[in-house]
C-alpha cells in the first residue's frame, strides 16, 4: 500500500480520514517515522508502546502523535 501526500509548514503531514481508516490510525496514536532518502519516502508504522509522554516522543525524534487539526489550520 503506498499514498502520496505533501508535507506542509512546520513540517505537518496531513492524513485525510480515509487513509487514517486504512492504515488503521487514530488521533492519539503514536507513530515510528522512517525516511528513506535515496526513494524520497517516509514509512509509518504504529509505535509497540502507546503510553509514550510527549516528552519521550520528542526525546526519540523519529516518533510522533497523530493529532486532529481543524481544516483552517
């Protein structure tokens, strides 16, 4: 499975609901974040352990939180 989307300001990527219900994420859930350089591509895969702090996501820097984002922002 592979979708294409375009990373926005402050490097947000936006996942439109349908490939949220797809990949099986929801808002809260936290994500390992792979680059693949030479293919110009990013891998996300759900993180093993979800009870992370926002301090230890930060602190890992590949990992992130789905958040819910009005659409005028």
């Amino acid at each position: 499975m592979s979708y294409t989307v375009e990373i926005l300001q402050n490097n947000l990527l936006p996942l439109p609901e349908p490939l949220c219900t797809a990949l099986g994420f929801a808002v809260g859930d936290i994500l390992v974040c792979e680059m693949n350089k030479e293919r110009n591509e990013m891998r996300m895969v759900k993180h093993t352990d979800q009870t992370l702090s926002d301090e230890a996501i930060e602190a890992a820097s590949n990992l992130t939180r789905v958040i819910s984002l009005s659409a005028d922002e």
